[in-house]
C-alpha cells in the first residue's frame, strides 16, 4: 500500500504542529484530538498507526482546519486520503479495492464492462430485439425480464454484502481501543444511526457548510429509492398490478426518491465547481462516486420518461445504460466512497462504545 506521504507529499511536510487545526475542529474530541497528531503521524509514516485510528472517520471532510492552516498543509485532505487508503486496505478483494481507488483512470471500465454484460446478456436472451410499440405503450419487462434482473443483481448483492461483512469484521478487529469497548453493539448503534440520519455533526461544519444539506438530500433520498423499490416489488407480487402508471402512489414515491437524490447530487456538485481550492479539493475516487450516483438517478429519470415520451429504441438504450450504473453503483459498495456508510458508523459506534465523547 502507498504510504500516507506519497499521497500527500508537499502538504504533510508543510505542517509544523501548531495544533490550529485541532483547536478549530469543531468534531476533534478533547480525549481523542484530530488532525494534528494524524499530521505528525503522517510525517513519519506510520502508516499502520493511521489505517487504525478511529478519528479519521469523525471528520466530516468540512475544510475548517484546512482553511485556517497557517501552512497550508491542507489537513482536511490529507485526512480523507488515509479514509481512501484504510477503504483500499480492507477490500476483499484486494484488486477490485485499487480499480475503484484509481477511479482517475478505471472508471471507463468501471462502467463500460458492466454496460457491455448487460448487452452480451440481451443479445442471448432476445438478439437485443426492441418492442415495436407506440410511445407510452413500452413495458421493460419484456425486454429485460424480471427473472433476468434476479440473475444479475441477486448474485452480486450476494457478493456486496459477503465482501462488505469481510472487510468490516477487518475494520472493526484493527481500531485502536478495541480492548477498551464496553456495552452492546445494537444499543451503541442505535444512537450512531440517529446521529446520521439528523446530519448533527455535518451541521457544526462553517467552511463548506453547503455539503451538509447536499449529503442530506442524498441519504435520505437513497432511503426512499430503497422503500419505491420495495413497494415495487409488493405492487408485482402481491398486488399483481405492474407496471405503475406514472400518478400511482407507489410511483410517486419513486419520483420524490428522485427529486431528493437530484437535488442532493446537484448540490455537492455545485460545492466540487465551486473554484475556491481553500476549501480542499475533491479526489478522483469522490468524483466518480458523485459521477456515478448522478449517472444512476439521471438515467433513471430519463428510463421513467422514456416509456412515455421516447422512441421504444432510444428508450431501452437509456434503460440499459441505468441498468449498468445500478451494476457499478451496487459493487462499489466496498470498495469507494460508498464503504464510508460503513467504516464511519463502525466508527462512531466504537467512539461511544470506548467512552471517547463526541463533541
Ligand atoms: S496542519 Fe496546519 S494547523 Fe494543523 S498543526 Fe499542522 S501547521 Fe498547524
Ligand atoms: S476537515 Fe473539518 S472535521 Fe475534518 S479535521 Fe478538518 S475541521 Fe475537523
């Protein structure tokens, strides 16, 4: 594995431990303080000290420390480049962990090899063949069945969740203070998940306080696509009523699942194009996590518009691109951005579960 420094090489070495980041961090705990020792840590490389310690998840990735750095050392970056790394470390396997963490270049295979199984597939099944139907008459499930779509995506949410729990267990087995916890799993988590889901932490955030609200929108609007999809599922079982027409309830729930993830995705990403560099800069793993999450809900959209308002063959074309970016989105789970759902409330959960108090 890279070591921290040859991920950050000019900044780290700028820093010369004044502990202004430490004291500005509004997330820093008085019985565990962050970044300042992480910057130290980081200067002598001892990598295996950082891939272990617990409070590079409690940062939010706000940019205060890093905007009033007197060195310029950039604190808030170097902090998320040891969370990428800890991801990387903790992939199972290990490949799949450096083709996503080399997102600058991997992405067009990342999307281009899921894309053309998706093609391979339905040109076994149906020669890719296009309903001749009017606009507003297409049912995907004749193109792309749904026993087709089980066989696809049952198996890889299998291996998510298999590789997920791996390098979890890993995660949870190497922080620090393991000896130290206390109390049960289910009841510390319970808090942890109330934190995330009010956004408390992210809302102490001052320098770039505008990517609260836009990772807000995108939690809780991936929530509602996970209830639109299940009633989905009760509407073409038990109601034997599919597909919806657009003015369903059940669709409409979908549609609100949309708004918010659009809303959330447009928001960080005017918070990326934002051209102030004092507020840190994303790296190519955050821009393709953000790029694949729009790619997922825009072709989304455009799939429900399509039956309605495109030509059958253009409306397919847009349905299978979805159907690939769903396929990257789902195994990037462990292995990108997405694993922070993971490793950071794993985290918070060890935080109360060892006493450390969060601010
Ligand atoms: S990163 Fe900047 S603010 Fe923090 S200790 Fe180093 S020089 Fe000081
Ligand atoms: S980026 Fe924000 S949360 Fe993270 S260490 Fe700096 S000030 Fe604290």
């Amino acid at each position: 594995m890279n070591r921290v420094e040859d991920v950050f090489p000019e900044s780290v070495y700028r820093c010369y431990q004044c502990a202004t980041c430490s004291a500005v961090c509004e997330l820093s705990p008085d019985d565990l303080p962050f970044p300042r020792r992480q910057m130290l840590l980081a200067q002598w490389g001892q990598d295996e000290k950082l891939l272990s310690d617990p409070a590079v998840w409690f940062c939010h990735f706000c940019n205060d420390c890093t905007v009033r750095c007197p060195r310029d050392a950039r604190p808030g970056e170097v902090l998320q480049g040891i969370r990428s790394r800890i991801i990387e470390k903790q992939s199972v396997p290990r490949w799949l962990g450096r083709l996503f963490g080399t997102a600058r270049w991997s992405w067009v295979l990342l999307l281009g090899a899921p894309l053309l199984l998706w093609l391979a597939i339905l040109y076994a099944v149906n020669g890719l063949a296009v309903p001749d139907v009017p606009a507003g008459k297409l049912n995907y499930g004749e193109v792309v069945p749904h026993w087709l779509l089980y066989l696809v995506f049952f198996p890889l949410a299998g291996f998510v969740v298999a590789v997920t729990a791996m390098g979890a267990s890993k995660f949870w087995t190497s922080l620090q203070g393991a000896e130290r916890r206390r109390g049960s799993f289910l009841a510390n988590l319970a808090p942890v998940l109330w934190e995330i889901a009010t956004h408390r932490r992210f809302g102490k955030c001052r320098a770039a306080s505008g990517r609260k609200w836009g990772h807000f929108w995108l939690v809780w609007g991936f929530v509602a696509a996970l209830v639109a999809t299940t009633l989905a599922v009760v509407a073409l079982y038990a109601l034997d009523h599919y597909p919806l027409e657009l003015t369903h309830p059940f669709k409409w729930v979908g549609n609100i699942a949309a708004v918010m993830l659009v809303v959330g995705g447009l928001l960080i990403l005017g918070e990326r194009l934002k051209e102030d560099s004092s507020l840190g800069n994303s790296t190519a793993v955050d821009n393709f996590f953000l790029a694949l999450v729009l790619v997922v809900v825009f072709s989304g959209v455009l799939t429900e518009l399509g039956r309605f308002a495109f030509r059958p063959g253009l409306a397919v074309g847009i349905y299978v691109i979805h159907l690939a970016s769903i396929f990257t989105l789902f195994l990037s789970l462990p292995y990108s951005k997405f694993a922070h759902i993971v490793y950071r409330t794993l985290a918070m959960v060890h935080e109360r579960m060892t006493g450390i108090q969060p601010k």
